[in-house]
C-alpha cells in the first residue's frame, strides 16, 4: 500500500482487478498529453491503472485543465484509450479541439 495515496500497487493489485469487471472507469492522472497519453510518476501505479483500463467497458478521465500538455515519468496508456474527459471550464480551447480531433469527447464542469 502506498502510504502517501493509500492505494494498492503490485502483482497481487493488478491480478485482482484483472478478475473484475466493470462498466466505466473514472481515472484520475497527473498528466494528460494527447500525443503522449495519460501519465502518472508512479510506475506501480501506471500497471494498476493500465490494468483497470483492461478490465472496464469505458474509460473516462478526470483532471482539472492545468493537467494537459503534461507528461508524467510513467506511461499509462495512449489518449485514443480514453473514452471521455472530465474537466474544468479552464482548458485551452487547443486541448479541447485535440481532445474532440480524436473522439474524445469532453464534459466541462
């Protein structure tokens, strides 16, 4: 368990999910580049969200805008995974087009 999230990483994590299933998905990132994809510092924490993508029918990411044009340490998985973004009203309307360019749809809140 990291201590500092309180979340669970590691094969035993990742075997467990792998044996779920789940409908939608809402994954939080530290960062979101639509060439690179979703990112996270953490590469424990990259596996377990990777495999939780694996398992649900839909994936819809949740981040506020100052998280896009950013690249984290460890790949989670490619932007055209992503189903739907979450975000708030102070995204740049580049983003947005990127996000829309490659059927991602987005909820402004």
């Amino acid at each position: 368990m990291r201590k500092n999230s309180f979340s669970l990483v590691g094969p035993i994590a990742e075997e467990t999910l792998r044996r779920l299933n789940a409908d939608v998905l809402f994954l939080g990132v530290d960062g979101f580049d639509v060439q690179f994809g979703l990112s996270t510092p953490n590469l424990l924490e990259a596996k377990v969200n990777r495999a939780m993508m694996e398992i649900a029918k839909r994936s819809v990411v949740v981040c506020d805008s100052s998280k896009f044009g950013q690249r984290s340490l460890s790949l989670i998985a490619r932007a055209s995974a992503v189903h739907g973004v979450i975000t708030d009203r102070g995204i740049q309307k580049s983003d947005l087009k990127a996000l829309k360019n490659i059927g991602i749809e987005a909820i402004l809140v």
